[in-house]
C-alpha cells in the first residue's frame, strides 16, 4: 500500500512539474505547450522511475504505466503521419506490456540466439532489430532537422532562394547519408566490402538512368546560375507554357499556370531549350496593344484617350508614362501601338488587356471616333449575266 502511494505521489509530482516548467516556458519554445508538457513531464516520471527503482528498490508498476502514457503522447506530437505514428506507439505498448509480464529479458535472449549471416559478419537478431530501430530513429531525425532548417533558411531574406534550396537539399542529403552510414556501423558492415555493389550501381546508372541523372544534374545546374527560382514568371515551348515558377525539385520544375494548371517540366529541358524569363532581373514588363482607326480620326485625340485610359488602369505603372506609337498607314487605317508598364506579370496580362480594350471601345463611341472594316470586293452576279448578254448580241450575224 505504501508503495502505491509513493508511486502515486511521484506521478502526480512529474504532473505538476511539467505543468510548471510548460508555464515558465510557453514564449521560449516554439513547440506547443501540450508537447512541452508531455516532454517535461515523461522527463520527471523518468528521473522518479530511476531513483525509486535503483536506490529504493520498489516495485513500480503504476508508474511504468505512466510512462507508457506518456511515451505514447510524445509520440503522437512528434509523428505528423499516422503510419509511423502507430507503429511507434504500438512498439512502445509492446515492450512495457512484455516488461511488465515479465517476458521481455526471455524474448530478448531468444533474439540474441538468433544468428544471421550478413557476409562475412555474423549478427544476433537482436542487434539487428536494434540496429534498425537506431537507423530509423537517425532518419527520421535527419529528415526533421532538415526541415527545420529548410525552414529556418527560408526566413533569412538575405539570401537568394536558389542558394536557401541549395543549402536545404545539401543538408538534407548530408544528414539522411549519415544516418545510413551510421546504422551500417551499428550492423556492423564494413562498408569497404560494397565498393562492388557501387561499381555495379554506377553501371545501371550509366546505362539505364541517365535521364534521371542528367534531370537531376540539371536541377543543380539551375539551383547555381540562379537563372530560374520560386516565383519567376517564366515563358517556355514558344509561350504555350507561361506561369509562375512554384518549386524547383531535384528532377523537375513545377510551373503554375494562371488557368491553375501545374506543369511539370524536366530539368534537363529547362537547360537545354529556349526560356523566356520575364522577371529575371527587373519584374517590370512592357505591354503592347495594337489598334486601328480610320483616316479621318483625330489621331491627337486619339492619343490622348488611349494614354489617359491606360494611366488610370489597374496594376500599370505610373513611373512609366504610357505611349503611343503610330507605326503605319495601310489601305483603310492607321495602325497604333499603347505602351505601358506593369510590376506583377505573375497575375498575368489577360485581364489588363481585356479592361483597357472594353474602355477604349467605349471612349471611340463616345468621340465618334470610327474603327475601319476590312475592305471587301463584292462581284455581283447579273452584272456578269448583263455583260455575257451584250456581249452576245453583239456579235450576233443577222438573218438574210
């Protein structure tokens, strides 16, 4: 009985202080306050398990159970997916439930009898059930670390965001390469013993993968020039592709398109073929419009109208005054050019085109100001007739 209530008092203790250390910690950490609390406190029942256990010798089964708890809803914080999530969860349960029956250190020794030959090196099943848990738990640590610091580069301004992606790739790939490399080392495996299986690697990929290797090469060689990245507005295929560049990945570039299309293009063709980018250096874009009036407009007014109304559109540029350029004299017109500027070409230009064209037409209507038809020739049918007709009678010889 004595017992139960030291473990009792011990739990609600850890309860307590982590609730506490949570509260004198809630603007330090960016974690939430529950996973602060579950970390805290699972951290307590620890250091109270171990003193109970080691110098007073008490059987401490209410709180194993705690811990089990506990250990559960860390989990379920730190594992965003639900895959891994349960399988850590259930593993955890597991091993206090076998702890608890007293089963665990015979289950253990049945594993480590177990031997496995791995080449020249043996293992018990035990380390390699060990060695695996480490290398998964090394991964997964290494794929969090990464995104936080992916994270955390994307906040530093002062960077260019190729070289924020060239840094989060290469982090990312250092640290998932160390955790491999490390749980090799907990196998065991002398990892001199695969340059065999490396050299048969860099065959498959001479041969099999190598536009796999060149779109990945590529996606390096566009992370270095900076030539593209997030957020260009970008024009390929002769401007049947045009959209926003979204993320640069190691194989491809994803392109948003405004109709809400994501086009998926390879590195490689984004190297190797013509790219318009349309705010490589300077997000400003010139527009073009053309239009067309007749001989006996008022081309001064004209120019006014055209200039004024694209002065006080949306989205053009008032640090570049809007012109007019009459570039030619045709056989029924006078062909025009409207000029102006915008800053945001990712919004696209469709729409600054349509409002400036609708005012327009409604300015001409309004000044009497005439767009010219096409010129048509009209050949009318009994004028041939009538032609064929006294053509005839013409040349008709009179009866004798």
């Amino acid at each position: 009985m004595t017992h139960t209530v030291i473990q009792f008092i011990a739990l609600t203790a850890s309860l307590l202080g982590g609730l506490f250390f949570t509260f004198l910690t809630r603007h330090q950490f960016k974690l939430q306050n529950r996973t602060v609390f579950y970390l805290s406190a699972g951290a307590l029942q620890m250091f109270a398990y171990f003193i109970l256990t080691v110098y007073f010798h008490l059987h401490t089964h209410i709180l194993q159970i705690g811990l089990v708890l506990t250990s559960s809803l860390i989990i379920s914080c730190l594992f965003k997916k639900p895959l891994p999530k349960i399988f850590a969860i259930a593993t955890v349960c597991t091993l206090s439930l076998f702890h608890a029956m007293g089963l665990l250190q015979p289950g253990l020794d049945v594993l480590r009898q177990i031997v496995i030959k791995i080449g020249p090196n043996s293992l018990s099943l035990l380390a390699l059930t060990k060695a695996l848990i480490a290398t998964s738990f090394f991964i997964w640590s290494a794929i969090t670390l990464s995104n936080t610091i992916e994270s955390r580069l994307k906040k530093q301004k002062h960077l260019h965001p190729s070289m924020r992606l060239i840094f989060s790739k290469l982090f990312k790939t250092m640290l998932i390469t160390l955790s491999i490399y490390i749980g090799f080392s907990l196998l065991g495996i002398d990892l001199s013993a695969l340059t065999f299986f490396a050299g048969a690697i860099g065959v498959g990929i001479a041969f099999g993968l190598q536009n796999i290797l060149s779109n990945f090469f590529c996606g390096f060689i566009l992370l270095m020039d900076r030539s593209i990245k997030p957020g260009d507005v970008i024009s390929i295929q002769d401007g049947k592709i045009y959209g926003v560049v979204n993320k640069l990945h190691a194989r491809y570039v994803s392109i948003r398109t405004r109709e809400g299309k994501e086009h998926l293009i390879p590195n490689q063709e984004i190297v190797s073929n013509k790219l318009e980018n349309w705010s490589y250096s300077d997000p400003n874009v010139r527009i073009e419009i053309p239009f067309k009036v007749s001989y006996h407009s008022d081309l001064e007014l004209v120019e006014k109208l055209l200039i004024d109304i694209a002065a006080k559109a949306p989205r053009v540029l008032s640090s570049y005054k809007p012109t007019i350029r009459f570039r030619t004299i045709t056989e029924n017109a006078v062909e025009l050019l409207l000029r102006f500027w915008i800053a945001d070409p990712e919004n696209g230009m469709s729409d600054i085109r349509s409002h400036i064209i609708l005012q327009a037409s409604h300015a001409f209507k309004a000044h009497h100001i005439k767009i010219p038809y096409p010129p048509r020739e009209i050949h009318s049918l009994l004028d041939e007739l009538r032609v064929i007709s006294e053509t005839s009678s013409s040349t008709s010889v009179p009866d004798k």
